[in-house]
C-alpha cells in the first residue's frame, strides 16, 4: 500500500531495494501507475495513465530529471526529449501548444523554439 493509502504491489529486489511499483498515483487522482526503480532506489522509468485517460510513458535520468517522455493524447502522439536539467530540447507530434501530430521542434537550453517544422 502507498503512502496515501492507495493500494501497491511493490518488488523487490536481493538486498531488500524497491525495484518496482505498481498502483494507484496519489497526485493523480488515482490513475494507475507502473514505476520502475534502480539499485540506488530512484524513479528510472514511469508508465502511467493522465488524468485525461491518455498514455504516458517517462524516462529519468540517475539524478531524477525526465530526460524523454511519450504520451498519446485526444490531440495525438507526442514526445518530448530533455537536456539534464529537464528543459525540453526536441518535441515531436502533439504538444501542449496544440501542434500537429508531424511537428517537430528543436529548443535552446531555455527551451525556446529555434527551429520548427511545420
């Protein structure tokens, strides 16, 4: 069971590290999540259902910064490349900006547009 109460079914691992999650998120009005763990017991890898009912899937680096993310939205496919410090540096398809499912955008280390297409 989580932290909130939601239920869990947590692995683990050899030595007693949490590996994996799968449950109910707390800050998502319980939408069902599958959280995997490294050895250090950091967040590597989410998939997740939104709150919209869309998809998502994330991938963190060893710091816990989302380094890339896919999600399908009622808008399309989407997915969004970071630098090391979480800035979105590539977006491709469907963006929160209401871009088209072939977009492609290339950003700064500030996440400002300096290229598109279309």
């Amino acid at each position: 069971m989580l932290a909130n109460g939601n239920p869990s079914l947590n692995l683990f691992g050899e030595k007693g590290e949490l590996r994996a999650v799968l449950g109910l998120a707390p800050l998502r009005e319980s939408t069902p999540h599958l959280s995997l763990f490294d050895e250090e017991g950091k967040v590597r890898a989410a998939l997740s259902m939104l709150p919209d009912g869309s998809p998502g899937f994330a991938l963190y680096d060893e710091k816990g910064n989302t380094r890339a993310g896919v999600a399908v939205s009622a808008d399309g496919p989407g997915m969004a490349l970071c630098d090391e410090n979480g800035t979105v540096r590539t977006a491709i398809g469907a963006t929160e900006e209401k871009r088209s499912e072939s977009s492609l955008l290339l950003c700064d280390e500030e996440g400002k547009v300096m290229w598109e297409a279309p």
